[in-house]
C-alpha cells in the first residue's frame, strides 16, 4: 500500500524500526557460526584463517553497500509515486551493477585475495587457511551483492518483516551448510567458505522469487534500451558512486583511530578494540531508525508529499534520539560489567575503564550522523552526504593529529566522537538547501 494512503505514526515507525535493527543483528551470526565451527578444527591456524578470510570479505563487500543503500533511495521514491514499472527497473538496473561488479570479482579473485591477505598479514598457516577460505567463498560474490540489491528493495517499499525473514534464511542454511561440509564431507576450512556461499545462494532465490512475485507483471513491459537508459544508468552510477566514496572515507577514518591506538602499544590498541564493541551494538539499534528514516523520507520525496517529509523526519528524530539516550544510560551503569564480561584480563580491563566515559557519550554525538545518512539516501542527495564525510573526515585526521600527543587515547575518542558528531551538524545545515528541497519543502520548514 503506498504510503500516502498510510497514515504515519509512531507505531509505524517502531513497526519499521524494530524488524530492521533484529535484521541487523543476525548479520554477524554468519561470522559467528564460522568461527564457531573452525574453533573446533584441529589448530589455531584454522580458526586464524577464518578470521582473516572473514575480514577480507567484511571490508569487501562493506565497501559495496552502496547497492543496498542507493537501491533503497530509488525504490523508496517510486514507491512513493506508485510507479511499479519504475521500482523494477531500478531493481533491475541495480541487479546489472552488481553482476559486473560481481563478475570483475571473480575474474581477479586471486591476485585480489593473494594482495588483501598480504596486507592483512598473518603466519604462513593462517594465510594458507584464509585462502582456502576465501577461494570456497569468493564464487558466491555475485550473489551477494545481489542480495544487497533485494535488501533494498524490501526496505524501500517498507517490507521490513520479509527482510528479516531473509535474513533468517540465510543464516539458517549457512548453519545447516557448515556442519555438513565440515563434519560431513570433511572439507575443513574451505567447506566452510563454500557454505556461506550456499547461504548466499539460498538467499539469492528467495529473493529473486520475492520480486518476480512482485512485480510480474511490470516485467514483460521492460526493455533493455529502457534498463540502460543512458540518464537513468548515470543516476544510478553517481548515486552508488558517491556512496562509495563516502563508505571509502568511512572505513579510512576507522583504519586511522585503529593505527593511532596501536601506536600506544598492544594494551591501548586491545581495550580500543574491545570498546568498539560498544559502538557496534549501538550502530545495530540506531541504524534501525536511520534505515527506517530511509523509506519513509523517499516514499515522501517520491510522492511530493512535504507535510510527510516533515512529519518523517520529526518522528524518525524523536526515536532515535530516545534510542541514543537509552543506549548512553545503560553503556553509563552497566558499562563497566558488559566491559568485566568481554574480558578477564586487569590490566585490559582496567585502560578500558579509563576510556569508558567516552563509549556512554557517543551515542549522543553520534545518532544525528546515522539518523541524517539514511534521510540523504531516502531522498538519494548523496553527493551531499560525500562532501560532508570529506570534510569530516579531514577534520578527524587534523584533530586526532593535534589531541592525540596533548591528551593520549582520550585525545583520540575525542577526536572521534567529534568527528561523529561534525558528520550529524554538516549534514543538518545542509539540509534546509538540499534534503527539503528535494520533495519542495521551503527551507524555513527545517
């Protein structure tokens, strides 16, 4: 039902909200099951190995994301329209960029993972592992970057629950997949690379399905010279381009803090990491919110409904704010025993403790920078959304430069909440001028 005939409450956007933050959390389960299962191999160069193989294809395909986001965008305002023959051609068009990109993948998967692992370095058995892995999981590439694309699309026209449902399939036959390659066939690490590419299969035509049941009746009436359009493919390029490069200025940011607390040697560089921990629980709450704020603001931008767009953003904010408080208050009083639980080691424990104050502020300073992402890919402003991380990013680079040998580890969170936070009040001023604007909102209405 577009949603325009809907009216938006809060209910509906808990509705929203609540199924997407529960499909966030099972995404780490596939990692999880991995390292449960290599665990039990006989060696830690096994379980060393998955590990690794398992970050070389976070980073990848995280740096892919911009075909669930941009999807998202696209999908949302053709809802908004009603425009079936619209939805499916961006699906369509989104499902042509992830076969290429997917395909280049599999043509130069070895020197690619031979050069990844190399940077990510390890013992020789551990690499030796990690490429057994990676070689079994990398042919399913395609496929997953096309279940990003379905991903999108689910979320654009606000089917949040069949999401979710996916991504229990998914984990689902990952579970039953590993356990049969593994202690079945025998096939050690790399049985458990091919089961996450089964997985991603399994994922892959339940989604396919999930469209041609959709739209089956928009797909005859499509024709190749309408998918490759030029105008319409360099919508659709630009957009993921400029989420790439956002997503690249993101992960850069990341890598930096991570190299600037192992300059403080393996203890700070530990308990940084273990409080990250932190951060990405919070991200799996308050994303939940941001994705909601997605569809709703490109449902409105597609139907030009203003009083929507308005009604949107203030429901989203209002949420997610309370979701921010709630994560600072429980990081504040049950911090230092969810930090007793990740490790028993005093000495870890104890610098952890030191930065602790940081981990309840951060979600305050970082909500407005999740929240206003997912408002600028609804409305698919995303060239905004790239210069404000380009900015942010050097502000990070340049205030982590000069806090970190005034403060220490505590210059670096705080240089990091800030960047957070700049992120949030870039994209706040630049709404009036950009977001609003899109669907014909007057820039006092902000």
């Amino acid at each position: 039902m577009p949603p325009a005939t809907s009216a938006l409450t809060h209910r509906r956007i808990l509705a929203m909200a609540l199924p997407i933050v529960l499909a966030n959390l099972t995404q780490p389960l596939m990692s999880a099951v991995d390292t449960a299962v290599a665990g039990h191999l006989p060696g830690p160069e096994y379980l060393a190995g998955v590990a690794l193989g398992s970050l070389l294809f976070s980073f990848l395909f995280w740096g892919f994301g911009f075909l669930r986001m941009g999807t998202t965008g696209l999908v949302a305002q053709a809802w908004g329209k009603g425009d079936e023959p619209a939805m499916a051609a961006s699906v369509a068009r989104a499902l042509i960029l992830a076969a290429g990109i997917g395909l280049v993948l599999l043509v130069l998967q070895r020197p690619l993972i031979v050069l990844v692992l190399g940077l990510l370095g390890g013992s020789a058995d551990a690499t030796r592992q990690a490429m057994e892995y990676c070689l079994g999981r990398i042919w399913a590439a395609p496929l997953a970057l096309a279940n990003y694309v379905v991903l999108g699309w689910l979320l654009g026209c606000q089917r949040v629950r069949i999401a979710l449902g996916l991504q229990i399939l998914i984990n689902l036959v990952n579970l039953a997949a590993v356990l049969l390659f593994v202690h079945v066939f025998e096939l050690g690490v790399a049985g458990i690379g091919a089961a996450t590419a089964v997985a991603d299969g399994a994922g892959t035509l339940a989604g396919g399905f999930l469209l041609w049941r959709a739209h089956r009746a928009a797909w005859p009436r499509l024709r190749l010279t309408a998918l490759l359009d030029s105008s319409a493919m360099r919508r659709l390029v630009g957009i993921n381009f400029h989420i790439f490069v956002r997503t690249a200025c993101l992960l850069a940011s990341m890598g930096w803090f991570a190299h600037l607390g192992a300059t403080q040697g393996d203890t700070v560089l530990a308990a940084n990491a273990l409080l990250l921990n932190f951060l990405t629980f919070m991200a799996f709450g308050l994303d939940g919110f941001a994705h909601a704020a997605e569809a709703l603001v490109g449902s409105a931008v597609g139907a030009g409904d203003a009083p929507g767009l308005r009604r949107a953003v203030r429901l989203c904010m209002g949420w997610a704010a309370a979701g921010a408080l709630a994560y600072a208050l429980v990081y504040a009083v049950a911090g230092p025993s969810i930090v007793g639980v990740l490790t028993d080691q005093p000495a870890l424990r104890e610098t952890a403790m030191r930065f602790l104050p940081w981990i309840a502020l951060a979600p305050i300073a970082s909500v407005w920078a999740y929240l206003y992402d997912g408002m600028f890919i609804g409305a698919t402003q995303t060239r905004a959304l790239m210069q404000s991380m380009l900015v942010c990013g050097a502000a990070f680079l340049a205030l982590s430069l000069g806090l970190l040998p005034l403060f220490g580890n505590h210059g670096l969170w705080l240089s990091f909440l800030a960047f957070n936070a700049l992120r949030g009040l870039t994209l706040h001023l630049a709404a009036p001028r950009v977001l609003y604007r899109a669907s014909g909102v007057s820039a006092s209405a902000n």
